[in-house]
C-alpha cells in the first residue's frame, strides 16, 4: 500500500526532501515507517530525534497502523519562547 510522508524542519533537513510516497506492507506501524525513512532515505538522524506524529492532520503515537493513502506528517519538537 501507499502512504505519503510529510517532513518538516530537522526531519527535512535530514531527509532532503519535504515530502515522499513510500510503499509499505499492511499493518505498518508510524514508528515502521519512521525507520524505513531513515533507512531510505540515508537520514540515520531521523532515528534519533523525538518526533510527533499526525495521520491525516491528527496527532497519533508512533503504533497507530497505516492505512492505503494515509498522509503522515513527521513533527519535531518546537521551543517558544
């Protein structure tokens, strides 16, 4: 199945990309996905960064399962001041 993958801030700048379809088995995970970009897209920091997650512009936890044209957003954490 197919999901799309939105980066933003550290997590584009690691990937080098702000977003990109990846293709992924039933019953993928968000933190699944997380790993397989890190692998794809050689951006091992990705791994390393507390990241938040939405599946169609709401927030989930990295277990949620993907579901065929799920849109997921990596969010890394932000300061204010």
């Amino acid at each position: 199945m197919k999901v799309r993958a939105l980066f933003f801030a550290q997590v584009r700048d690691a990937a080098g990309v702000g977003e990109r379809e990846f293709e992924v088995k039933e019953g993928t995970t968000v933190g699944e996905l997380k790993e397989l970009v890190a692998d794809r897209l050689e951006a091992g920091s990705v791994k390393l960064l507390p990241l938040r997650f939405a599946v169609n512009e709401r927030f989930v936890e990295a277990g949620y399962l993907l579901r065929e044209a799920d849109t997921v957003a990596f969010l890394p954490p932000v300061a204010g001041g």
